[in-house]
C-alpha cells in the first residue's frame, strides 16, 4: 500500500475449514510446482475463530514476528503508511474478534493522535503464509466516512533483507470518501524507481454498497493472468508480471488518508473481517486454469 493512488482518485473525484494450528503458521507456504493440475488446495484459513476478552490479548496476531502467531500488527519491511499509527496487538488495541468477526478499529485518543491496525501473514524472516499460483479471498465489510482507507492485499513472501523487484496486489483499497467504488491494482517495487511499474483500476458499485453488508474480494494468479473478483464476479485481468516469481502472501488493514483529510471521519471507525482464505494449486495446463473458486 503505497500514497501513489493519491493521482489517481484525485482524477476519480473530478469524473464523477477450520483454522489449522498455530504452530503451523511459519510453514504453510505453497511455492510453484510443475505439475497441471487445477485442483485448489487450502492453504491458510483464517476464520477467527479465537473470542476476545478485554483483558486477553489475540494469540494470533503478535508485534512483529511468528510463531505460534498466525499475523504479524506491522508490515514485515517496517513500512507502515496513513494517518494513523498501527499498533501493537495489546488488549486494549485495535484488534478484537467476536462471533467470527476480526473488527480493526482506527480511534483518536485525548490528545488527537489516531491509531489502528494491520495484519501480515509473514514477518521479515521470509516466515509466513501463502502460495504462488492460487485463490485469496477476504469476506469484509467497510467502514463508513470519508479518510477511511481499508484494504485486503497481497507482498511477495521473500526475505526482506536484499529483495528487490517485489510484486503486490491490490484486491480491494477502499477510500470512503468514494462511495460508489474501489480500486484495484498490481505493483512492482524496485530500490531503483525508473524500474518501478503497475496498473491501477476503478470498480465500480452501487452507492454505499460496501458499508452497507459483507462482500467477498478475490483474486486468482496463474502463471499468465492475475483475475479480480467482487462477491464471484470477475471485475479485472492483468497479466501476470514475470517478477512473481514465487509465495505472496496476505494482508489486512485499516489506514487513513492516502492524502486525503480525516478531519470528518468516524472516531471510532471500525473494518469488519469475516474470513481471509487462502488455496494453492499447481501452474496448470498450458490452456490455464479455470480462475476462482469451483462452482
């Protein structure tokens, strides 16, 4: 996640399973096979099964590396982004899950500094969760008022010590003050910036859809095309960069601004997460997979 897409919706404004074991976290990484089978394995299923209390901290989520942790509350490269300070999985911060449901909530404390949160299935080691040709997908719902800025996506599962050329996608970046849709996107991230490239695309959908009930936000990767879907829909294509050269895993957060004022938004603002899933599959045959879950 990165403040590039501050250009872009400015233009937009102008245009009118269970859960496996925890110990299992570090090693649930599907890399490619040779193989041409289309058969969608699960790889992490993340249901958020684990109740809360309010003096109980969430055992799957820890600061900074896994382990029996499941997520990591920082971005592996410490890279952390927006408005608002992504803080520690403590038990009076901004992860708590009931009844199934992650809810990361971005607040103002008394003296106006906000806080929130984010979750990584990796950590700096190259640890962590996810496959190189596959299915993510994230059930969520968004939270309402301008300056929010949630996001499921995914960062290439490499070490971060000396890696260059890194591929993310973007399933779903939701800005709330545009109501009526989302963008999409795919990055390569170089240290050198001439090399640096992506696209970037607008979905759109009914007013306040996306605050109003659960969606699911998907995207597929084979070795030809990456393919973005809304609640089973496909919604983009893009060809897939050679620099996916292996893993990517998953990430949710709750940022604010990407540029834009939060001086109107929610305190408390909260993004709902049902489930984040994750299945592998082989490369395929040469004619590709069909992309998405099997009906």
């Amino acid at each position: 996640m990165h403040s590039s897409s501050f250009g872009f919706l400015t233009a937009l404004a102008v245009m009118t399973l269970p859960a496996a074991p925890l110990a299992m976290a570090a090693e649930q990484t599907q890399t490619a096979t040779s193989g041409n089978s289309c058969d969608l394995r699960p790889v992490f299923m993340e249901d958020f099964n684990e109740e809360t209390t309010p003096n109980k901290r969430i055992e799957t989520i820890s600061s900074v590396r896994l382990g029996p942790a499941r997520w990591t509350a920082h971005t592996p490269w410490n890279g952390d982004f927006g408005d608002a300070r992504f803080a520690d999985p403590l038990p009076s911060g901004p992860f708590k899950i009931k009844d199934g449901i992650l809810s990361i909530t971005a607040s103002k404390d008394n003296e106006g500094h906000w806080s929130s949160g984010l979750i990584a299935a990796a950590d700096a080691t190259g640890a962590g969760s996810g496959t190189r040709y596959g299915y993510f997908e994230a059930r969520m719902k968004m939270p309402p008022g301008p300056g929010t800025w949630p996001a499921f996506w995914l960062a290439a599962l490499k070490p971060v010590a000396g890696s260059d050329g890194n591929v993310e996608i973007d399933v779903v970046e939701y800005y709330g003050q545009f109501t009526g849709a989302y963008q999409t996107a795919t990055h390569i991230w170089y240290k050198d910036a001439k090399k640096t490239a992506g696209a970037l695309e607008t979905i759109h959908v009914p007013d306040n859809t996306l605050v109003q009930d659960f969606h699911t936000f998907g995207v597929d990767i084979s070795p030809k095309t990456i393919v973005f879907f809304l609640d089973n829909k496909q919604v983009w294509t893009q060809p897939t960069p050679p620099e996916l050269d292996g893993p990517m895993y998953p990430l949710v957060n709750l940022a604010l601004g990407s540029g834009w004022p939060i001086d109107r938004t929610p305190n408390p603002s909260s993004l709902l997460v049902d489930y984040v899933h994750v299945y592998g599959r082989d490369a395929g045959p040469p004619e590709g997979c069909p992309p998405g879950l099997p009906h």
